[in-house]
C-alpha cells in the first residue's frame, strides 16, 4: 500500500501549492491528478445540491472533496487513511468556513464505518489505482449509496489498446495497483452498480503531466530545498517543515 505521509507533508510548501495550481488549477496539496476543469464536470455529473451528503473516498488532503462541497454547498464526508491528509483538510475546512458542512474520517475504503444507504452521492479521484481490494472499494461505495445514488470517479488504467510491451511498462511506471483485471465495467457491474458514462481523459492528463514535468523543472533548486528541509535527517536536526500556502486556488 502506498505511503502518502510525506507527500502531504511536502504538499504544504508554498512552491508546491504554487506549482499545483499551475498545473490543476488548485492549490490543496492534492495527491490525485484532478484537474479543476474535471472537478467541475463531475459536480455536473454527480448533480449535488444544497442537503445533499456527499462520500469522498481516499479524500487525501481535501481535493477535490472540500471544493465540490463549496460548488454545490452540499455536505461532505472526507475517508482516508492516513490521519495526516485529513488533518491537512480539516484545517481548509476551517480556513474556507466549511467545517460545519464537513466530517473527516479515517478508515480504509474497503471498510467504511457507515450505515446502509447513507450517502447521496460517492465520489474518489485517482484511488482505485492506488488499492488493490479495488471489487471491495466498490461494493463499500454501493452500500452506504442510497438508492439512485450517483457515484464518479476518475482512475489511471492501462489503455486496452496497449500491446502488450506497452501494457508492461505503463503497469511498470504507473502507480502501484494500476494494472487491472478485466475491465472497470465489469467491476462496477459485478459491484451492484450501473455504468451510464466513461469519459477517456487521457490526453487532458498527458498535458497535465507535461505541465508537471515543465514546472518541477523550472523550479528545481526550490523543489530541491524544500525535500531537504522535510527529510527524516533534516527534521531531526531541528529542521522546521514549510508553512502551508497562502495561494487561493
């Protein structure tokens, strides 16, 4: 299972809020690839209006949970693990006024500690290809759904026309439980729910990417002083870690 600690840590740097909202057009320290055009379309999707209780599974620090929150002025639970994104969330939450609309709760996806039928929507952005119990993420979704609960989410897969060279190396340099057996419809359909859209964003996300590449190289020493900063090492010896951002994306 991955480790989002130090990404989260590090997602507090004002270089990197300011490199995220170039490329996502947010500045939340975020860990999925979301870009705020897709946030945007999925609250268009999910349809989510004022008293309706949103689900945000591996919420991470806040992205896009706390914004579709905000466009929608809806309810939001934000699930995730570990504690340290949440707590990165909740201080948004406060910071942007949105703390009595807001839960925060760790748990696993698989697991979640809800009632049935709870939630009028689900959302997840980028998790699935970080899990390997992806069949029971999705099973845990549909029953705290109530009935005709929407629920969308983005995720990085394997394009099935790859050969399988490619398919090889794109499991090989993706994240680490991208490869997926069979196809996501079939899990959905084999999870209780029905697959009424897919949208393929993949060249929206090699831009993105790109567009990730070209700023980390231009802002390498300040990249590289704020890793340095955040080490084990560095914050043993007294080291400070980087205040959280100011930057309003």
């Amino acid at each position: 299972m991955p480790d989002f600690r130090s990404d989260y840590e590090l997602g507090r740097s004002p270089v990197l809020r300011e490199l995220e909202c170039c490329v996502l057009g947010c500045a939340y320290g975020a860990t999925s690839w979301t870009t705020r055009r897709e946030v945007s379309r999925i609250a268009e999707m999910l349809a989510l209006g004022p008293h309706d209780r949103l689900l945000d599974v591996g919420a991470g620090s806040g992205w896009p949970g706390l914004y579709l929150a905000q466009l929608a002025d809806c309810d939001v639970v934000l699930v995730d693990l570990p504690l340290v994104g949440l707590q990165v969330a909740q201080e948004r939450a406060i910071a942007e006024g949105l703390a009595l609309r807001c839960r925060f709760v760790a748990a696993s996806g698989a697991a979640l500690p809800f009632n049935d039928g709870l939630f009028d929507a689900v959302s997840h952005s980028d998790v699935l290809c970080c899990l390997p119990e992806k069949e029971a993420v999705l099973r845990a979704c549909r029953r705290v759904g109530r009935v005709g609960a929407k629920m969308v989410f983005s995720v990085i897969a394997p394009a099935p026309s790859l050969s399988q060279a490619a398919r090889s190396i794109a499991i090989e340099s993706g994240p680490p439980f991208v490869d997926v057996s069979g196809d996501y419809g079939d899990l959905l359909a084999e999870s209780g729910w029905d697959l009424v859209e897919r949208l393929d964003v993949t060249e929206e996300f090699a831009r993105t990417l790109r567009a990730s590449i070209d700023g980390m190289n231009a802002r390498t020493e300040a990249i590289t002083d704020v890793v340095v900063a955040n080490s084990p090492r560095a914050c043993s010896a007294g080291g400070t870690r980087s205040p959280a951002s100011n930057a309003e994306c």
